[in-house]
C-alpha cells in the first residue's frame, strides 16, 4: 500500500469576492438565476451570488 503525503488539497483556502453594494461582506452563496438568464442568455458565463452581510444577489462574471 503505497500512502499519498502530498495533501496540499487539505490546506487550499476558498477565495471570495466582495459584495459591490455594502463592500464589506462576501459573495458566497450561490442563488439560481433567473428564466430569462438561464435560458436565453445561456452564452453569457454569469453566476449568481447572494452577500452573506447585506443580502443582496448580484451577478457576477466567472473568472477564467
């Protein structure tokens, strides 16, 4: 049995985007988008969040 002790996995810290309405919280939780993005606007790569401070959802550009 051969043992793996490259964990680097273990330790990868989650980056997350500020909030543009309060710039204080953090968008990390992720909403569904609605009917008209979904489906019309598919080519568009948009994601969106909801601010863990203020609640807004927002739509942001996924990064490459």
């Amino acid at each position: 049995m051969v043992l793996d002790l490259n964990k680097e996995w273990i330790n990868n810290v989650q980056t997350y985007r500020k909030c543009p309405h309060c710039q204080k919280g953090q968008l990390d939780t992720r909403v569904k988008r609605s009917f008209l993005v979904k489906y019309v606007f598919f080519w568009m790569d948009v994601k969106r969040y909801e601010c863990n401070t203020c609640g807004k959802k927002s739509y942001i550009k996924r990064e490459a």
